[in-house]
C-alpha cells in the first residue's frame, strides 16, 4: 500500500503514476483466446467437449450438457428460508429498479409535416456469462439477467464453468429465480465463442453479458462485432472519500470488500485527517488477519492499495475525476455537494450508511460497472444493454418538397448522383 499527500512536491508524478499503473492480468492471453475461438466457430462441440475436459475436468457427456430448470427449482426449494427470502428481496429490488429503465418509444410529426420516431426492441436472445472459478456468484446471476428479461428477452441463456462436474446450488437458485430459459455447463473463453457463433447445442445469442476472467474479458473483447458485449470489465476496484469522523473500522471494511476479489483489485481511501488515515490502515491489517480471503486480499491491498491526504475533501474530487473508479464512496455527513462534483464514476454511494457491498446484492441499480477508468466513456449495465432503437421516418409530397431539394445538392456535393437522382425524381 502506497501513502500520497497531495500537498508533496512529487504528488503530481506519483499520483500520475498510480493513475497509469495497469493491473490487468500478465499473461499474454490474447493468442490463446484467438485459437480457442477459432477452434469453437470450426469444431462447435467438439471443441467444447475437448477444452471442458482441459479446463474444467469432466466430460459433458457424462456430467450432462445443460443443467434442468427443475434442477435449479430442487435448488432453489433447498434453501435455507434466510437465504431463499434475501435471494428473492435483491430479484425483486433489482427487477423494480430496471423495469425503470425501458425506455419509451417516439413518434412526432414536425412543423414539415415529417413523421419522425424510433422505437425500441429487445435482442430474440441473450447470454450471460456467469464465472464458477475463484467463486460463485449468484448475485451476478441476478444483475445479469434481470434486466434482459426487463428488456423482453425472449431467449436467456446462461453459460457457468463447473470444476469436475459440481456447480454451486446458489447459482441454480438464482438462475430460477431470475427466470434463466437454458443453462449449459461450459465456460472460459470456449463458452464466449459459443454463444456468439452457436454449435450443434448451443444456438447463439444477439448480446453477451457477464464477469469472468481475463480470458473470458478477452474472447468478449475479440467476438464484439459478432456479438453485442456488455463492457470488457478488468479487477474490480473501489475508492472512498472520507473525513475523519467516520469509524475507521468501517472504512477499513469497505476498502477490503473489494481487496478480497482478486490480487489485481484496487482499494483508495482519500480523506484529510492524517490521524485517521494511520487508523484505517491499521484496521486493515487486523481485519485481514481475521479473513478467510485474507491472502488476496493481503496481496491486493499491498499491491495496488492507496491511502492520500489531502487538505479536503472537495480537493480530492478532481483527483477522484482522474480515476474515473468503478466504485465510489463518499463518506461524511453532507455528500451532496461532493456528488455534484463528480463527473466520472460507475457507481456513488452517498453516506456514512452506505456500503458499497450493500450495492453488490440487495440496493437495486446494477453492480456491473466500468473498471480500469472506463467510466470516464462507459456505464454500468443496463436494460438498453439488451435492447436496441430503430428510428423512422415518413414523408409525404409536400415533406419531400421541403427537404428533398437539400438533400439533393448535398447528394451532388459528395459526389454520389445515384443518391441524388432517388430524390430528384421523386420532386419531378
């Protein structure tokens, strides 16, 4: 973990050189990715077959290629009624939250007499990726496939690694819950390839959503075009504005809530009170100690941890701007006025009572969200991400006469006079 103090001679470079610092995966993947897809889009299942038996250990022939949606109901009615009740409270926050979202068709008429519109339609179909490696993840099972079903995806298929053959109940509950149409076990950059060329079993989809790691970051990467994506998400990250009446404790928490997802996550605590900065890194140290994710979360934080001092906390919000972070708390007792100030973040949470973790699960807005500074051009997910608008027009004589006439020397000027002959004769 690194200390800045913004007021340093050197903090311009230092914080310059944290900013730039990349913390995706070393390995060189793409290579590997591009054969795995080409082998998928020439063999189709028989690549499947071959690279689930590699990767994942089992044979799909004999674990079975698709999981039953009374498999994942016998999941589901498994559950502890805590569980089954907090499952069902985040689908129903989430469902309500994006249902929101639908956008709304239009259709004018302007002082032309020109009909003018766009209407929205979802994709005939969907994947969602869900990872099934370091851990399971229902709630992003959830945060997936909500909002495509807002949307009015007719065809929602979920794909999930599953080491020697077991994949975790929780994910089948809320596959049910989420109310996912097929489920295949194959997963990694294979499964990525599948949904968007089809095989013998698998048919493809319009749109791939969905975390995973740096392969499954990298097939989403090399397949957009043909398939749509969702973002191609990097280590998670989080970074929080804090003043020195908060429970260090508790930021101490926050910061690891993400520190705990991977060595490559980030964690930055900005705040203007030296004492408490000293404070919140001890607790920590103590807290990780006492973590079952403390090796990760031990090398993340000393990796790619951050605490700056800065003289206040609106003076951090600029350096906030230039992190662009995927996740940002604002810590005090009147965020307002932060929040006005921020223009570039994936998602703010506003308070001393507003955990970024709560956002993970039950809040509702969705916790797919742009990494590595990505939110300086992108959004976290969204209903629109499963839907896509088009417009029209209609003109009659007189609307013709109106425009046609520009749209004909315009036509001429770039020198296309096909184009401009489909106007000029309809003038004639």
């Amino acid at each position: 973990m690194i200390r800045l103090d913004s007021t340093d001679a050197g903090f311009t470079q230092a914080f310059t050189a944290l900013v730039n610092a990349r913390r995706e995966a070393d390995d060189d993947v793409a290579r590997n990715v591009t054969h795995i897809i080409k082998r998928v889009r020439d063999e189709g299942d028989v690549a499947l077959r071959d690279l689930t038996r590699l990767f994942d250990k089992h044979d799909l022939d004999r674990s079975g290629w698709t999981i039953d949606r009374a498999d994942c109901l016998a999941a589901y009615e498994g559950l502890t009624p805590e569980l089954r009740a907090a499952l069902e409270l985040a689908a129903e926050r989430i469902a309500v939250y994006h249902a929101k979202q639908r956008p709304e068709d239009r259709d004018d008429t302007d002082a032309q007499g020109i009909r003018l519109g766009a209407r929205w339609t979802p994709v005939d179909a969907a994947g969602v990726y869900v990872p099934g490696g370091r851990a399971a993840y229902p709630s992003s099972v959830l945060m997936n496939a909500i909002p495509a079903k807002a949307a009015g995806v007719r065809r929602l298929v979920m794909v999930t690694p599953t080491p020697n053959g077991e994949v975790n109940p929780l994910v089948l509950a809320a596959a049910h819950v989420a109310g996912v149409d097929e489920l295949y076990r194959v997963g990694g950059a294979q499964a990525v390839a599948a949904l968007a060329y089809g095989t013998d079993t698998i048919a493809p989809v319009d749109v791939v959503t969905g975390p995973g790691n740096a392969w499954v970051a990298e097939a989403k990467r090399q397949l957009y075009g043909v398939v749509g994506i969702d973002m191609v998400a990097g280590p998670s990250e989080i970074v929080v504005v804090a003043d020195g009446k908060n429970d260090p404790e508790w930021i101490a928490a926050d910061l690891l809530s993400q520190a705990e997802h991977d060595p490559t996550s980030q964690s930055i605590l900005f705040t203007d009170d030296a004492a408490f900065a000293d404070k919140v890194a001890a607790a920590v140290d103590a807290q990780i100690a006492t973590l079952s994710t403390g090796a990760t979360a031990r090398t993340s934080w000393d990796a790619n941890g951050a605490i700056i001092l800065v003289p206040d906390l609106p003076t951090a919000m600029p350096l906030v701007d230039r992190l662009a972070p995927e996740h940002l708390e604002l810590a005090c007792d009147d965020a307002e006025p932060l929040f006005d100030m921020v223009r570039h973040a994936g998602s703010v949470f506003l308070g001393r009572y507003t955990p970024e973790a709560v956002g993970d699960y039950v809040a509702g807005p969705n916790h797919v969200l742009p990494t590595g500074r990505r939110a300086r051009f992108a959004s976290g997910l969204s209903v629109l991400d499963f839907m896509k608008r088009t417009s029209f027009l209609s003109l009659d004589p007189s609307g013709l006469a109106a425009i046609g006439p520009a749209a004909v020397a315009l036509a001429e000027a770039e020198g296309l006079p096909a184009h401009a002959k489909s106007v000029a004769i309809r003038l004639k």
